[in-house]
C-alpha cells in the first residue's frame, strides 16, 4: 500500500474510490470488527472492552448489529493512549500522527491515523475536489485550524494529491472558544480580524484561486474583504454551521465562483453533493465504507428516523486502524436518500443541536 505521503496520480485515487463504493456494508464490518478483536493481533483497547460484553463480537455479521456495542464512551478517548486503538497487526512502535479534536465540549479527544487512514482521506477529498469543479495545479490558500487539527492536513491533500500550490495561516480555535467562554468578545474578535488580515495578505499578493477555510470565518471575511471574495475562483468550506440561505448568499458573493462544501471532524468526513442553485437541502455523503453516519430519533439514538425527518448525528469510524462505533455526535440533521448509486445514507442541513456559552462553536 502507498503511504500517504506519496503522490498518487489521480487514476489510483478514482480507483480507490470506485472499489470503496463497491463493497459490501456487512461484509467490510465483519472484516474490521474481527481484525480489532483478533486474540493476538486486535487492538488492545477493544480486547480489554471484550471480557465486559455480553456476546463475542466475531459473532456478529451485520453492519446494523453493531448497536449491541452502545455509544462509544468519548472519554476513551480523552484519558487514554491513542495507540491502544490501533491493532497489534499494525507494526510496532507505531510512527505518525496523533490529531485532536476542538475540545468543544472538554478536554480534547486524540486518535492515531496510520498512513492508509490518511490516503482514505485523502482520496475523498481529492474526489470532492474534482466532482464540485477545482480545478488541478492551482493555488489555494488553507485558513483553517492548525497545529494538531486534522482539517490543517488539508495543505497535504491540496497539494500532493490536486497539484495545489498552498499557502497556509496558523489558526487555533481553542484559544476564541476561550475567550468565548469567558465573555471576552472583544479580544475575540480582535483575533478573528488578525486572521481576516493574514488572509487579506496573502490573496492581495495574487497567485491564489481557491480558498480553504471555515463558513464563520469566510462570513467574516465576505464581510470586511468583499472584492478579495470577488476575486476567488472559489471557496471550500468545512464546518457545521451553514445554511442554506448562508450557503446561497456565498455563491453570490464569489461571483461565478465554486462554492464546496465538507461535514464533519477529526473521527471522520462527509463530502457535499451536488446543491441545485436553489435548493434548500444541503447534503453530505460520509467517506464510505469507513465512516457512516444515521440520522437517529433524539430520544432513542438506536433507531434511524424517517428520510427528510431531523435527528441527531451518529457516526461510526470503521478504519481496518480504527473502530469506533456509534459516536452521537452535537449535530443534528436531516436522514437524507442519496440515491440508487450510493450504497449508504447521507446527512443534509446539519447544525448543532444546540448553541451555548459553554459549549461555543467559535470559528467553525
């Protein structure tokens, strides 16, 4: 298998893609389930998790059995060592990265990414990159987190596997959402203006087309620096907080502009779909086979709701390097059919299930 810091052309990328679309649900969870519970070569995480269940997850042969393990306990994540999520299979001493999340809600969650993981990524992204119309070989410009953000990977993606030449600013959420918390609104936004004229700088040097950052960020940044926004051949977003009637008035502000659009977080990605000019749906179809999404009943987060009914977010990373199932996330959706030529469900006009002082979106 390439690493995922080798270039791949892009021929491979859609083959990857064509093959993880080809397979069957319940077969890949059969395959990664046992391979995180194998006696001498599972993840030691999942061995210990073992002994405390009621039934031998080697046993299971369905993708939708996979409820029997519960929502996952984030706080494994939070305390424990990120390594003890790998499989044993993985050759030791395991070398790479280990990505946080936001910390939105706590202390930030960690997870190790095996360098398949991230050309599964990769791949995804590079396919978002090419159905919603960005061009190769151009420049771009990543304002997004940084540091030990996941979505910072993205100079990577743009450059290795779309021929990108990238600029990139240093960003870190962390530090709004605590100002946020502490009512200090104004160094708040102080630091969101330092951001906006990082960005100023680099687009008004020339030589950038599309822009990499968040919707609360390009709001603010549409707003101070319209003509900078004018001038993108596009934007690509990644966050939760966007609506329909935000994601239109964007489109209008490029002018012509390409406007795509990504869902989710440092567990796994959704990419967007196709949006009609004047639709009101935006959907979002997870990196199959190794990250699903349903959309579950808020009161009942074992049972899918309704196509076009709203409901909370519930994610499962199904990495052969990774297993995490049943993640509820912050966000709600709507369970959204994706068609005859997809073989999972999608999420559309995702947003946060709720909006507080303790638990602030920031930058995002």
């Amino acid at each position: 298998m390439t690493t995922a810091g080798a270039v791949r052309p892009s021929a491979a990328c859609d083959a990857l893609i064509e093959g993880w679309l080809g397979t069957d649900l319940d077969r890949w969870t059969r395959q990664v389930v046992r391979r995180h519970f194998d006696p001498a070569t599972g993840s030691p995480y999942w061995l210990r998790r073992a002994a405390e269940l009621e039934f031998d997850p080697r046993d299971l042969t369905r993708y939708e059995q996979l409820t029997a393990f519960g929502p996952f306990p984030l706080e494994a994540l939070r305390t424990g060592d990120p390594a003890d999520l790998v499989p044993l299979a993985v050759p030791r001493p395991l070398t790479g990265r280990i990505w946080d999340t936001g910390g939105t809600t706590g202390a930030p969650c960690r997870v190790f990414y095996t360098p398949d993981m991230l050309l599964h990524r990769g791949a995804w992204r590079r396919w978002s990159f090419v159905t919603e119309g960005f061009a190769p070989g151009r420049g771009w410009l990543q304002a997004t987190p940084t540091g030990p953000h996941l979505i910072g990977n993205g100079v990577w993606e743009a450059s290795e596997l779309h021929a990108g030449r990238v600029h990139a600013i240093d960003m870190d959420p962390r530090w709004v959402k605590r100002l946020i918390r502490a009512g200090r609104l104004a160094d708040a936004r102080e630091y969101t203006t330092h951001l906006l004229e990082q960005i100023a700088d680099v687009l008004g040097r020339g030589g950038v087309h599309y822009l990499n950052t968040t919707p609360a960020l390009f709001q603010a940044l549409r707003q101070r620096f319209p003509d900078l926004v004018r001038g993108l051949d596009g934007v690509r977003l990644s966050g939760t907080q966007i609506s329909p009637d935000t994601y239109h008035d964007f489109v209008a502000a490029l002018n012509g502009g390409v406007c795509g659009l990504s869902y989710g977080n440092t567990f796994g990605n959704a990419a967007g779909l196709a949006t009609r000019q004047d639709a009101r749906l935006l959907p979002y179809v997870p990196n199959y086979p190794q990250v699903t999404m349903a959309v579950v009943d808020r009161g009942d987060w074992s049972t899918p709701v309704g196509y076009g009914q709203t409901g909370q977010v519930r994610l499962t990373v199904l990495h052969e390097d990774l297993f995490l199932p049943n993640i509820l996330e912050r966000d709600q959706a709507l369970r959204y059919h994706c068609g005859a030529d997809w073989p999972t469900d999608g999420v559309a006009n995702v947003r946060p299930l709720q909006i507080t002082s303790t638990a602030p979106e920031g930058l995002y």
